[in-house]
C-alpha cells in the first residue's frame, strides 16, 4: 500500500472552495479549512510584485501519493498565483494514518480482515478474564 501526503495550500480569505473543486476533479475526497491571518510585511509584497491580503484560508488535503502531484498541479492552475486566490501550496509525506479508509480497489482488504480478526480476539480475552 503506498502512502499519504497531506497538501496545505494557503489562499486569500474566500477562495478554500476553489481549491476544494480544483482537488475534487482531479480525486481528492474532502478537505479541512482553517481561518488564518498573514504575517507578512511590505517587503514581501515588494518582493512577490503582489499586494498581499492579511486573512487567509488555509486548507489541508490529505491524499494517497499517487494523486499528489495531480492534485498540487490542478490547485496550481485554478488557485495559484497568478489567480485572485493567490495561493501556495505544498505537501509534506504522512508517516501513519487512521481513521479513513482507502477506496475499495485499494489492495488493503487483508489488513481490514486482520484487524477485525485482532478485536474480535480483543473481546474474547476480555471476556475471559471477567
């Protein structure tokens, strides 16, 4: 099974759901938004030949690897900046991941029968020693 990547891309307040939709298209499943503000100053926007707005969205993706670079480049293309979003996105590797569940072509159906198998020996051994 490969991996994660978690892809945070940070845009202009207003502008998470564009960065959703460029995701979506191209596999990612769902996203987390958080509200944030800017710290930058007067020569980063010198800098960048940009006017930068303070309030900022910042929204995480966690993808499988294989999608990664697919979904960096369509947030590129509908959120980048050169768009009214002005985002920048990047994606740092994810070591060990629970609670989501891979699509059903993934070849991980042995593991979801081993760990059924290990609680219901959970449960068992806890009866047990009642």
């Amino acid at each position: 099974m490969n991996g994660y990547e978690m892809i945070l891309c940070i845009v202009n307040a207003g502008f998470s759901e564009l960065v959703m939709d460029a995701a979506r298209e191209v596999g990612a499943r769902g996203g987390t938004v958080i509200h944030a503000r800017g710290t930058a100053n007067k020569e980063a926007e010198q800098f960048f030949h940009i006017a930068i707005q303070p309030d900022k969205d910042i929204v995480l993706i966690l993808v499988p690897s294989e999608i990664k670079d697919n979904v960096l480049h369509a947030i590129y293309q509908n959120a980048g900046l050169n768009s009214e979003g002005k985002g920048i996105a990047f994606s740092l590797p994810v070591d060990d991941v629970v609670g989501i569940a891979r699509p059903s072509s993934a070849p991980d159906e042995p593991a979801k029968e081993e760990a059924k198998q290990e609680t219901k020996e959970d449960v068992k051994e806890d009866n047990e020693n009642k």
